[in-house]
C-alpha cells in the first residue's frame, strides 16, 4: 500500500503559486489545493523531503527579494528586474543618439569593416537602435520575455545569455547576407529571450513520458511568437532566427542547472559583471578604431 500524499502548508494563494513553479522546475510534481485551513501543496510522500529542501533553499536565496513576483492569474512568475534593462537601452539610445551621435557609426554593424576584423561590431550593434520607434518596439517586448526569462533562469545568467543570442543573431546576418549593409538592434536579443523561455518545456521532456506533449506546445507557441514579432518584411529576419536558435539552446544547457543554483546572489552578480565587461570592453574597442 502506497503511503498517503504529503502537504505542505502556505500562507497565501501567491506563495503556494510561487513554490508550485520552483517545485515544477525541479521536477517535482505538485498540487495546489485550498482548504479549510488555507493554502497548501500536495506531493507524492516520497518527494516531500526534497520538496521541503528545495522550498527551504529557495526562501533563503530569495530572502528580502521582491522582483520576482507572480503575476495573478497566469500561474507565471515575473521578475520586474527587466525594467532594468529597458531602462539601459533608453540610456544608450540618448547617449548615442543625442549627446554623441558620432559613435552610432562606430558601433553599428557594418558588414565589411565586420569581415575586416572588427569583430566587436557584433556586440555594439546590440545595444543601439535606429530611430524612437525601433527602440519602443524593442524595449515592449523584451521588457516582458526577458522579464519571464529572467524569473526562470536568473536576472544574471538570462541576461548575459540573451545578450549573446543577439551577437549570434548578428554573426548569422553577417554570414548569410553577402552584400556590404548595416545592421543594429536590439530584437536578436529580444528573440533570444523568447528562446530561452520556449527552451523551459525540455526539463518536462527530460523527467516526464508526457513532456513530449509540453515539448510539442512550448515550440509551436514560441515559434509563433517568433513569427509574430520578428518576421516584419523590414527587420533583420536572419538576426531574429538566429537569436532565437541561439536562445534556445543556451535556455537548454541552462535548464540542466538547478534553478535555486541559478537564483543565487554569486551567479547573477557574476553573470551581470561578465555582460558590463563584453559591454564596456567592446564598446572601448568601438570608440578607440581608426
């Protein structure tokens, strides 16, 4: 006989939504159920000690940490640090827009001076846009898949790695387009973001026989959201796919990591200290070429 289901008591419905996700990342299945004594998660009885563990681990790392936050209704996590960033690509924008419009040339990704080795185009060119409305469309969007990529995999690590997949998304448009143009922005990073969200499902693939059908519904949804965003006749489709592939598969070598191991505080200040170094160190190298 098999031994009765274990409950782990909540405080609130936002609590136990929170932990049902941390739980589901670590795949351990658990029910939320409200009683008469309020809130709580219910776990196969030989589960309850990690779950436990896992729940523990996660409110110390997460201690006095109000970015995450769960958005109602949707049974996702939000974490609100990607104003942050939308905030960065504003500051940019003005600096290389309004106090020093000179360094646009130096940091836009000119397909030749590019092929002549100046390589660190691929990641100045991420960070700039071309005009008000192409920075607007940009930071809506990545305001939100970053925002949910971050929650999942950590401020830091989803950062740096959607910074990446946009310099991927730009390496994939200097290869494939042969004729010399110019292209900025920050959409590969952005279609890098929805990569590492749609790359979540393959954790459910891994530990579950039903995850094939996870897998299957995450894919379609993200390659939807793909098209819808980023297959515009006048944007960068290259860049766009790219970014996307590029986040997909950081988002699966990511998903391999604990997610408690992601959210500590060394992981995202290492993570965050390694994106300003690519940011300064390239943008150095932009603004010091003949």
């Amino acid at each position: 006989m098999e031994p009765a289901p274990a409950k782990i008591s909540a405080r609130s419905k936002r609590q136990v939504m929170d932990w049902g996700l941390v739980l589901a990342s670590q795949g351990i299945e658990a029910i939320l159920n409200h009683s008469e004594s309020g809130w709580e998660l219910i776990v196969e009885a030989r589960d309850f000690e990690r779950a436990e563990e896992v729940i523990r681990q996660y409110q110390i790392e997460n201690r006095g940490w109000r970015w995450k936050q769960p958005l109602p209704g949707s049974g996702l996590v939000f974490h609100w640090g990607s104003l942050g960033w939308v905030a960065a690509i504003g500051a940019v924008y003005y600096w290389s827009m309004v106090l020093r419009p000179g360094v646009r040339s130096a940091g836009v990704l000119d397909s030749v001076r590019a092929k002549q080795g100046e390589w660190w185009r691929l990641f100045t060119a991420v960070s700039l846009h071309e005009n008000m409305a192409h920075l607007v469309s940009n930071a809506a969007t990545g305001f939100v898949l970053l925002g949910l990529a971050m929650a999942r995999f950590g401020a830091g690590p989803a950062l740096l790695a959607a910074f990446l997949a946009g310099v991927v998304g730009n390496a994939a448009d200097l290869l494939i387009y042969t004729e010399p143009h110019d292209t900025l922005g920050a959409s590969g990073m952005v279609t890098g973001a929805l990569g590492l969200i749609t790359s979540q499902s393959f954790a459910f693939w891994r530990k579950y026989l039903t995850g094939r059908r996870f897998l299957l519904q995450a894919a379609a949804g993200g390659i939807l959201i793909l098209v819808l965003i980023g297959f515009d006749p006048n944007a960068d489709v290259v860049a766009h796919i790219g970014g996307f592939l590029a986040g997909g598969i950081l988002g699966f070598a990511l998903g391999h990591a604990r997610a408690v191991t992601l959210q500590r505080g060394w992981v995202n200040v290492a993570s965050l200290a390694a994106l300003a170094a690519l940011f300064l160190t390239t943008w150095r190298l932009a603004l010091r070429a003949p």
